[in-house]
C-alpha cells in the first residue's frame, strides 16, 4: 500500500480525533481527554497484537520508547490545551510545522538527508502557516507574527509541532528496531499506562469520569487506533519528514470541521494559509 495513501489516512483519522476531543473538551478537563485519546485507543490495538510477530528487541528500541515517553506525555498535553482554548482552525495547522523542524531533527536523530525540492516544499509549508493569520497583515508584516503570540493554542500547538519534529524520528527508530505493526499495537497501550497516574493526580484520583462518555470515547479511541497504525506502516516504507508533510493535510479536515461543527469565523483566510500548506505538501510528494 503506498505511504502517500497511508498518511492522507492518517491524517484523516487524526483531525477526526481532533475535532472529537474539542467536543469532548466542553464537559471534561484536558488531562482526561488526554487520556482517553491514548487509553481508549489501546483495546482496539491490542485486538492485533495476536497478529503481530514479537521481533528480537535491542537497546535501541528500549532507549527510543524510554525518550518517547515524556515527550509524547507533555506533547499530548499540550494538544488538548490547545485545541480547548482556541479554534480547531487557527491550531491544528501549526502542526505542520513538524515537517520544517524535521530538516534539523531528521538529520541529527536518523541521518536522513531531504533533497532540494524537498526542503522547498517543508518552506512552503512553512509560509502557509505563517499566511493562516494574514487577515492581520493590515497591522504590518509582523500582524501574523504577533496574532499568534497572542493566541495561546496557537502557541502551544507551535511547541506540540517540534516535540512531534523529535518524537516521529524517535518512534521511526523504535520501528526500525522492532515493527511497524508490534510497536503499533504496544506503544499506544504503553503510553497510556505511563499516563493514567497523572490523570489520576490532576483529577485527584477521581477517575470514574472515563466512563461518563464511553460513545464519543470509543470514537476517539477508534480514530486514533487506525490513525497509528496507518502512521507507522507509512514511516516505514518513506522518509519520516515526508510521512509527516502529507499526513498534515489533515489540517485541511481540521478547518473543515472548524466550520461545520464549531461555525468558527475567517475561514476563508484560514484556508488560504491551508491550501498553500498542501502545495508545500504537493512539491515534496510529485518532484
């Protein structure tokens, strides 16, 4: 199956997730929802482990999952924030990103060199981001810059996008020294495990809450399994700053969903900043 397929997968399932935490996020904190999008996630992906060949793990595995851990729990909870305290549409764009912190991280975490075209779609990208608050352009070329300063899911989705830039090398690592599908189907259920005492602690060991929306739950949950499972077969097959580029189209389904579920306003400026991160997107995968 080609990876290109795979990460339009991905990042489908991913703003699905998204869109449904945001409606989870109006009667429940963020640690929860946090949470539920790894915990809820873990039973459809131990339903594969049975098919999942236990490959002979080395340190490096161990050291990649070890790193993995606070990094992805801080990222996760800083998604949820996010994603609570401002438009869907004005944050999940930030999330592409990644793909231009990739140019450093990729090479010193995997040695993966991108060639040029590639470097100048991850750059186009980039200004696409920067042309999701061009309605403030009128306050000087820096109107965007300080639009999003002033923004706080913006500017923590903006330091979600770099821990993601380390964390998808770290995990294509632990791939490369296992599988895609046995670290799929055990990262996930791992993390969740590592992040249950926190949410006990914030929730001050009230945690009967999990179960007090199981349909959108288990939506949730169901979204991120198959998003996770399409993620690493692609990072597998394809370079992980390229995976990550097309995967973030799911910016386009994240504004989408802005309008229609959150009626949120200036979504036409926000899909100009999108479109001009999917030619970014087009440039790396036809050239």
């Amino acid at each position: 199956m080609s990876w290109i397929f795979l990460s339009l997968l991905c990042g489908f399932f991913t703003a699905s997730a998204d869109a449904l935490c945001k409606k989870s996020l109006a009667k429940s904190n963020e640690y929860l929802v946090a949470w539920v999008r790894v915990g809820f996630a873990a039973p459809f992906l131990l339903l594969l482990l049975p098919f999942a060949e236990i490959p002979s793990l080395d340190i490096y595995f161990f050291l990649a999952v070890l790193t993995l851990l606070p990094l992805e729990i801080t990222a996760l909870i800083l998604y949820m924030k996010a994603i609570k305290l401002s438009p869907l549409s004005l944050t999940l764009p930030f999330l592409a990103l990644s793909p231009a912190f990739m140019i450093f991280t990729s090479s010193l975490i995997l040695g993966e060199k991108l060639d040029k075209f590639g470097i100048i779609g991850i750059l186009v990208t980039t200004i696409g981001a920067y042309l999701l608050h061009v309605n403030t352009t009128k306050q000087g070329f820096l109107g965007p810059f300080k639009a999003i300063r002033r923004e706080r899911g913006s500017m923590y989705m903006i330091i979600v996008a770099f821990i993601f830039s380390i964390t998808a090398n770290l995990g294509k690592m632990a791939v490369l020294h296992s599988s895609p599908l046995f670290f799929a189907v055990t990262y996930v259920p791992v993390l969740s495990t590592v992040l249950f005492p926190i949410l006990a602690w914030k929730n001050r060991g009230e945690i009967k809450q999990i179960f007090s929306h199981l349909t959108i739950f288990s939506l949730i949950g169901l979204a991120i399994a198959f998003a996770t499972i399409a993620h690493f077969f692609a990072v597998n097959i394809a370079e992980v700053p390229y995976v990550i580029s097309v995967k973030r189209t799911s910016l386009l389904f994240g504004i989408i969903y802005g309008a229609i579920w959150f009626k949120e306003t200036n979504i036409r400026e926000r899909l100009i900043g999108g479109i001009i991160m999917i030619i970014g997107v087009s440039i790396i995968t036809l050239f």
